[in-house]
C-alpha cells in the first residue's frame, strides 16, 4: 500500500508544484500584460478619444474627420518651423541686428509671396482632381525644406532664405487647397461655420501640443525641431491621401470672378462672360472680406511690432521670453475662444457680428494706444485673436450663403489668399514701425477705423435687407 501510495503522492506533490509553478508564470505574465497596457493606455486612450472628437456628428462618414486630423499635422509641422526659425533669425542676436535679419527675411520670403499669393488660387483652381496630391505635395516639399534648413541653421548659409520662402509658400498653397476642400466634406446638416470652426480648433489644439515638445527639442539643439517638423510632414503626406475620394471631384464647380458682373468686366470678355463672381451676390461678401483684411493686417502687425517692442522693452517685471509667451498665449486663447464661440454662433447675422468685432477691436487698440501698458496689450492681443476667429467664420457663412455653389469652392481658396498677402503687409509695416508702443498703436487703431468706416455702413444695410436673396449670374 506504501508503495502503491508513493506515486500517487508524489504525482500529487508533483501535480501541486507544477501548478503552483504554472499559476506563478501566469500571474508574472498577466502582471507584465497589465503594466504594458497601462503604459500603453495614454497613447491608445488619447488616440481613441482624438478620432472620437475629430469624427462626430458625421465627419467620419462625410470625410471631414480626416481633414480636421491633417489641419492638426500641419499646425504642428509649422510650429515646429517657426521655433526653428524664431531661435535662428530673432533670437540669438541683439536686437538692432535682429531687426536687420528679420527684415531680410521679409524681403527675401514675404517679398516674392507677395507676388507668388495671387498666382497660387488661380494655378490650384486649374488643379480641381488633384487636390489630394497637392496637399501631400505640400507635405512633402516642405519635409524636405525642413532638412534644408537644419543644415543652414548651424552654418548661417543665405539658403536659409529661400528654402524659408519655399516653407512659407508651401503653407500657404495647402491653405488655399484646405479651404477649397472643407465646402466638399460637410456633413449632412452641417453649416460650414461649424465645419471651418472644427477644422481651425483641430489646429490650434495641436499647435498648443506641439508647442512644449518644439521647446523641449530646441533645448536639445537648434536642428532637432527641424527634424520634428521632418517626420511630421512626411506623416502629414500620407495622411493626405486617406482623404475622401470625392476632394479630387470636380462636379459642379467652377472658377470664381472677383468682377464677373457687366458694370466690372471689361475687354474682350465683357459680353461673354457666364462665370458669377463675388460682386454679382451684392456687397456683403466683397464688404466682408475687406473687414476680414483689415483685421488680418493687424494680427500680421502686431506679430512682428510686439516681437520687437517686447523684446527691447519687456512687460513689467518680466523677461523678454517671457513677455513674448505671454501675449502668444493670450492671442492664441483669444482665437481658440473665438472659434468655439463662433461655432455656437453658426451663421447668425454675420454682417452685425463682423461689424461688431472690428468696432471691438478698433476700440481695444485706442485704449492700448492712450493707456499703454501690460496690461493691455495683452488684452488687445487677446481680443484680436477672438474677433479674428469670429470675423472669418461669419465671412466663411456669408460665402456660403451668397456665393452661388457653383464657385464656391474657388472663392474659398482665392478668398484665403487676399487675406494671407494683408497678413503679409502688416507684417511687413510692423518690421519697419518705429519701436513706440503708443504710435504703433495709433498707427493700428488708424487702419482699423479706415476698414471699419469703408465696411460698416454696407454691412448694415445686408444685414437690414437680409442679404442677397437671389444671387445673380453675369
């Protein structure tokens, strides 16, 4: 019995150890399997809830889902431009000879996009089934401009210049491309307020995220967010081609006239002229768009007189970087609040709303003016960047009420152009501004009450009539 009970014992003692041995390794695994899954969570859980938000109420299945993602890259990518050339051109020289560089800068990029801008909308719109590629080429030319720039940033080589004016171009034509597409993505029962609204907040967000990481790698060395900026626009490339199929379409669609009416066209094409343009819906659009100019000037003017003034004079008991971050902060908090505001807004009189904001912002920069301070400018800043947000959302409702759809896609794109050379004007005026706080204030509250003067009044009399009720075609 002793012998008969030995197996069976040790085949039991056996059996125990083994299991024991066996439930030891599974809960080692399962352990390892639960702390990968909680290191992999944040990545996972973020991601999800990303594609959760970027694809509501429709966008995943309409395509604008996609688009909102690509804006997110794109931002993202520029940033991480920006912080690159910010350190290089601005940075790392005392102030009089940054001004010089900078002025260089403008002369050598904004100078030619200056001439460049008009051309872009026209050469896209001869592009209408190829839009898909043209934002990846966008992506990719800027990829490897960004690889250009690293090696000049080290070595000081004038090719810094123009690969800088190749990044800025290549921007610009995907945000012309950008706004042509968005019309071609709406959801059902979308606005295209709310769509532009999502698409500019996907942006911002990013730019926001981006912004630490861009910092984080500048302090490793000035090429690291070039090569950031690489591998996001290469993502960003192939992330343009899972872009609906139908933003190659062009069904439907036809070219834009800015004076496409009998009392505008002249020459040979007077009589045969059949394309409607933005003066044949009435003045709303037209009227708009310069309010929309005017308030583009200042956010381009401000960018670099502040850059300059801060720097030589910071904020009260605060550091040149410091005072710089401060009113970045504010201007992009100011825009973020004015995209979701007018997202809520939708397209509820916007001829009063963009009268209203520039009469807010104009009031904002004579009160900077007179009483100037930290204070305050940090307010303009921050006002400027909400009624900047809010101004071409309701320009984006008016397109899409009054222009027919026949061109609305084309006055999208050719719309954003005008609007990104006033940009590059204010720009351009506040590098060569006179570094006083008080007159280069004036200075803006006088361009802001020449747009608002030559706006408002036209404005007002849509909004009393309702806006063009039955659009016309020359």
């Amino acid at each position: 019995m002793a012998a008969a009970r030995t197996p069976q014992g040790a085949t039991k003692v056996g059996g125990i150890r083994g299991s024991r041995r066996d439930g030891g390794s599974g809960r080692f695994v399962g352990s390892v399997r639960a702390v990968g899954r909680a290191l992999h969570f944040p990545v996972t859980g973020t991601a999800r809830g990303i594609r959760k938000a970027t694809h509501a109420h429709g966008a995943g299945e309409s395509g604008l889902g996609k688009l909102i993602e690509l804006h997110a890259v794109n931002g993202a990518g520029d940033l991480m431009i920006t912080i690159a050339l910010a350190s290089t051109v601005f940075f790392s020289v005392p102030t009089d000879e940054a001004r010089g560089r900078v002025a260089l800068y403008l002369a050598i990029t904004m100078a030619p996009f200056t001439v460049l801008a008009p051309v872009i909308g026209p050469l896209l719109d001869r592009l209408p089934h190829g839009r898909r590629a043209a934002m990846a080429a966008s992506m990719l030319a800027r990829a490897l401009l960004a690889l250009i720039i690293a090696g000049a940033v080290t070595t000081g080589s004038l090719e810094l210049y123009p690969a800088a004016l190749g990044v800025l171009v290549a921007s610009k034509a995907y945000g012309v491309v950008r706004s042509a597409v968005v019309p071609r993505l709406l959801p059902p029962g979308f606005s295209l307020v709310k769509a532009n609204s999502r698409v500019t907040l996907g942006g911002l967000l990013a730019t926001g995220v981006a912004a630490p990481v861009g910092a984080g790698l500048h302090a490793i060395g000035p090429r690291w967010p070039l090569y950031g900026a690489f591998l996001i626009y290469i993502w960003g490339m192939f992330l343009s081609f899972t872009l609906a199929p139908k933003v190659d379409s062009a069904k439907g669609e036809d070219v834009a006239l800015l004076a496409a009416d009998e009392a505008h066209l002249h020459g040979p094409h007077r009589k045969t002229a059949k394309r409607p343009g933005l003066r044949t819906v009435g003045t709303a659009v037209t009227h708009a768009l310069g309010a929309n100019a005017a308030l583009r000037w200042l956010s381009g003017f401000l960018t670099f007189f502040l850059a300059f003034l801060l720097r030589e004079h910071p904020l009260t008991g605060e550091s040149a970087a410091v005072s710089l971050g401060l009113v970045a902060v504010s201007a992009g908090a100011g825009n973020a609040l004015g995209t979701a505001v007018g997202a809520w807004l939708r397209s509820r009189a916007p001829e009063i709303i963009i009268v209203t904001v520039l009469a807010i912002v104009l009031g904002a920069a004579i009160t900077a003016a007179i009483f100037f301070g930290a204070f305050l400018v940090a307010c303009l800043t921050a006002t400027t960047g909400f009624c900047l947000a809010l101004a071409k959302l309701s320009l984006d409702a008016l397109i899409q009420r009054d222009v027919p759809e026949l061109v609305r896609t084309s006055a999208f794109a050719r719309s954003e152009t005008m609007l990104q050379m006033a940009w590059v004007l204010g720009g351009a005026i506040g590098i060569v501004m006179p570094l006083n706080g008080t007159a280069g204030l004036c200075l803006a509250a006088a361009v802001l009450a020449l747009g608002w003067v030559t706006t408002s009044r036209a404005l007002i009399g849509s909004a009393r009539h309702g806006g063009a009720a039955k659009p016309r075609v020359a």
